[in-house]
C-alpha cells in the first residue's frame, strides 16, 4: 500500500498516548484524516473552523496532559492554527500538528491553496519537520517513523510545547472503496524517558547554606498547572519554613493554606512604607507568568538582594528583572530538599518569621475589606464573580478568559482549599481569541463541570467555538456583556482619549440570547440583584444542558464599582 508509512503515524500515535485528534475539513489531508479516523485506539472529532479547532486541542491537551493531534488542509488553513501554536509554545502545552502540503515543485505556481507552509509557525514551534514527498524507499520510510516518533518526544520534553510536521501528498489521496487502512503492528516506536528534575544531595546542602544568609524570603508562584505533588511539598515547606508564599489565582496554590492570594488588592494601594517593608532579599520564584501588574512593577522598584528561579529546563524569563540563580529542578523537588533547613540563630529565624507575618497581615487587611465591600456594593460584574467564585462545586474546572475577566476573579480569589478547583487561562500570550474554544476543548474530555468566565468581546469573537456536532453537557458559561471592551477604561491612557469608546472599546450590541437558540443552550438573563439566588441555582444545576449565564450592564456602572474597591482598600490604610 503506498501510503502505508502515513498510516502507520496513527499507529505511532496511539501507542505514545497522543490519542486524541482534531481534524478540520479538506482534500490534501485525507490520507491523516483516515489513517486517524479509522485507527481503533484514537478518538477524533471534526471542526470546520481551524482557527477555533487549534484551540480545542489545546483544552484536550491541557486537560489529558498529553499532545493532542491536530490536522488541517493545505493553503491558508494552516495559517489559521496559528494563534492557538503561539498560545501553546508560551504556555508550553504539547502539541502535534499536522499541515497537509502541495508537493515541493507546485509551491508559488499558481495552484490552489498553496501556499510557503515549511517552517510556518517560525520560533512558535519547538521544532518544524517536512515529510517526504514519496514512501516507495525504504529510507523514505524509515523517515516517516523517525520524525513522528521524534516530534512526540520532543513535544513532551520540557518545556513542552508544540512541533510542527507538514506533509506534502500528491494525488491520489483516498484509496479506493473496498481498500482497507491498516496499520502495521510492528512500526517502530522510540520511547523518550523523562527527566525528573530532581536535586542532587550536595546541590541541596549548597542550598541550604544560601538561604540560610537571608531574612526575608518571598517565594512568588506564576501559572502553574494543578500538581498534588508540588502542593503537598511546598505546604510541608510552607510548614517548617517561615516564608511569605504569593500565589495569584492561576498558580493554582488555592487549596494551600496561608498563601497570599490578594496581593493585587493590597500592593496598588498601599503606602510607600508597607511595600518597603515587604521587599525580600531573597525571592523564589516558579511557573510562568503573574496576572497582576502591580506584583511585577513593586518587584521590579524593590528588587531582592538575590532571586533564585525554578525551572527544569528552557530559556529562562525575567519579568522582574532581577534573576540571579536559575535552578534547574522541578519545583516540588526544590521544596522536598529545603524543608530541613534551619537557622544557625534563634534571631534569624524570628526576622523570616516577622517578614511573613508581615505579608500575612496584608492579607488579612484584603480578606476584610473585600468581605465588607461586596456586602454593600451595587451588583454589577464583580459582584457576580464574587458569587459565583463562592458557589463553584468541589472538584471543577474554572476557565478564565483574558482582558477583565481573569482580572476580576484574581481580586476576589478562591477562599476555599477543600474543594481542589483546578484553573485554567491562556496567559501564554493573554489573547481573547480561543479562551471559548480552549474551555470547549477540556468539556470534551472529562465529565467534570467546566466553568468559564468570559467577557462579551472574547465570547462573541470565539463564537465558532460551538460550530460543531458535539454536546457539552458539563459546559457553564458567565457572560460579562458590558457591549465592550471595559480594560480600556480602566488601565492609564485610552481611558481619558476622546477617541476611546469607538476605536478602543468598540461598542457592540450583541447579546447572547439569538446564539443560544441557534445551538439549543439554556439563556439564563440576570439583570439584578435580586435574581441571583434563584438564578445561580439554575445555573449550577447540571440537567444535561449547556448553559450561559449572561449579566447585561453599563461599563460606566462596573468601572465605577471598581474605582470604589480601590479606594476603600486605600481608605484602609487610613485608619
């Protein structure tokens, strides 16, 4: 059979555990369309809309933790998966993608939908690869195997993230009707064992002597997926080692007690002498990125004296712009080897222990504030998060789109560590375009309720995100439909132009209650306060029906609710 080497990438595939695939529509890539569709081991569903499809393999991928496959056509289609390739190389989620191709000679000679696809996704990708154009030769084949069993490998290597293979094909590309696709039970598979990251005993002793020099040790967690591990090891640490830990919303650090959650509640408004006498001299730090600003600029004003990051592998960010060791662990493993260090003075170990205590009562400060401001504040969108933060079951999947979205749910934060809720946002790039079809893309795989918070300009441009055949009963969508985009009267500048509501918030007048009809969804409209009880009650009822939640106000109104947090934090200190 010709085309034998291409089936047998399904095979290659299933036996690496890259066992769910998505397809978009086309010729050109028929011959990956059915060696997947038809393999018994892999699950495949289809997506008209690439752009959106790149998305919800990134869900499926983050939520198995294994690469999701995803194939398209060739020309412009290819093109389309490139937003969600950025988000996942960023945010380093393992990807495999498949771009059918032209062969080489009909590239620019006025052939359809062809366009330069080599190397398409530039640095985006951990590494592009080209298939041959022909399979007759042995080494052809051995080629094919080789690359597939290569770019799976590499993808799951850390930092995981996407590769890339195009495959140019020539015609014929079906076989005929009574051909069958089979697989070759003996393809080769190359197994990649995994790095685990771990610290040598004298890497640890060497450890434990530098951190015994300093007082004031901030540990600051960035996005992070949900790992048991590293919360049973950095709340042991968090027991035996006097340090204020920070952890915003996405660090998902929610069910250990004694994180700082709000520091970007407190840290905007507090005076000159509280943020210096929160500066460290030693900072740890792990994850990828911080939502809140104000953490970044007050670390970046009161740089520590050292800071230490944690990272397996990879280049190394440095938002903070301070970094002087980089350690080359996991970070569960840093916290395993430092939990035994000890002070060599009674005194020094009080200073680490004032020093979070000092944190800790500015969070307490945030904790009391935030709970007398939303028991007199006006409803509006931050009230409803508020709410539904409060209400979310045990056991779930919280989604956060980008923009106000992911901003207002790191103010109010997760209060409650017994109910293990694992969040998700694209911040590898913090684009609003699939934070729709990435939620999609985790409800497919699991039965867990999933719950996203979106705001009305990332919903209605990912609304592509539902054109497909597939229910999603364990869906809840919190629709934020201020008709704008409100972050651009809150951050300094585009809020006091003349030229803000037309070229930078862009009005809409869309509301969601035309899409659910179209796709059968329950609309549930809250429109005040006094309907939220009952409202939210429907809303977290799961009857087999995908449902959204929308909440209809003014920009004006949600823009003056979050100048008034502001200040009564501010006021706070006053006292």
């Amino acid at each position: 059979m010709i085309l034998q080497p291409i089936y047998d990438i399904a095979e290659i595939c299933a036996r690496k555990k890259v066992n769910q695939v998505v397809l978009c529509p086309g010729s050109r890539c028929a011959p990956l369309t059915l060696a997947f569709s038809r393999h018994d081991k892999i699950k495949t569903r289809t997506f008209s809309d690439e752009r959106s499809a790149g998305f919800v393999a990134l869900g499926i991928a983050q939520q198995s933790g294994n690469p999701a496959a995803m194939v398209c056509t060739s020309g412009t289609a290819a093109y389309n998966f490139a937003p969600a390739v950025a988000e996942a190389f960023f945010s380093q989620t393992p990807l495999l993608i498949f771009t059918a191709d032209r062969p080489a000679e009909w590239i620019a000679q006025h052939d359809g939908q062809t366009i330069h696809q080599q190397d398409i996704f530039g640095k985006h990708v951990k590494q592009s690869y080209q298939l041959p154009q022909t399979y007759d030769h042995a080494d052809d084949q051995w080629a094919v195997n080789r690359i597939v069993n290569e770019a799976i490998n590499l993808a799951m290597q850390e930092p995981k993230g996407p590769v890339h293979i195009n495959a140019p094909f020539r015609e014929p590309f079906y076989p005929d009707a009574k051909e069958k696709v089979t697989y070759s039970k003996d393809a080769r598979i190359v197994e990649g064992i995994q790095n685990t990251y771990s610290i040598a005993g004298d890497q640890a002793d060497q450890l434990k002597r530098e951190w015994s020099k300093y007082s004031k040790i901030l540990v600051v967690a960035g996005q992070h997926e949900y790992d048991n591990n590293l919360i049973a090891s950095l709340g042991n640490f968090m027991q035996t080692q006097p340090a204020a830990v920070v952890g915003d919303i996405i660090s998902n650090l929610n069910s250990l007690e004694g994180v700082v959650r709000h520091a970007d509640v407190f840290l905007p408004q507090a005076p000159d002498d509280v943020r210096k006498s929160l500066r460290p001299d030693l900072l740890i730090t792990f994850g990828k990125s911080v939502i809140s600003k104000s953490l970044k600029l007050f670390l970046r004003k009161y740089s520590p004296k050292a800071h230490w990051h944690i990272q397996p592998a990879g280049v190394v960010a440095d938002p903070f712009q301070s970094i002087t060791k980089v350690v080359h662990a996991n970070p569960a493993a840093f916290f395993d080897a430092l939990q035994t260090t000890e002070k060599s003075k009674v005194f020094e170990k009080q200073k680490q222990s004032n020093f979070q205590k000092l944190w800790e009562a500015e969070e307490h400060r945030a904790e009391r504030t935030l709970k007398d401001f939303f028991s007199k504040e006006a409803f509006g969108e931050l009230e409803l998060i508020h709410e539904v933060l409060r209400q979310l079951p045990p056991l779930c999947n919280l989604h956060l789109a980008n923009s106000m979205s992911v901003r207002y749910a790191n103010l109010v934060g997760l209060n409650d560590p017994k109910k293990n809720i694992n969040v998700f946002a694209n911040r590898g790039t913090s684009g609003i375009d699939g934070c729709t079809s990435t939620a999609v893309g985790h409800s497919l795989i699991n039965e867990l309720p999933n719950f996203l918070i979106t705001g009305d300009l990332a919903f209605f441009y990912d609304r592509n995100a539902f054109w497909h055949n597939y229910k999603l009963p364990n869906l809840r969508i919190i629709l934020l439909n201020n008709h704008g985009g409100i972050i651009f009267k809150m951050i300094d500048g585009p809020g006091s132009l003349p030229e803000t509501d037309e070229y930078f918030v862009t009005q809409q007048k869309l509301n969601a209650k035309k899409l659910c009809e179209e796709f059968e969804f329950d609309h549930l409209k809250l429109d005040n306060k006094r309907k939220i009880r009952n409202t939210l009650k429907d809303f977290f009822d799961f009857d087999g029906t995908t449902k959204i939640l929308e909440l209809e106000t003014a920009i004006d109104l949600n823009k003056t609710i979050f100048d008034n947090l502001k200040q009564k934090i501010k006021k706070s200190y006053e006292l």
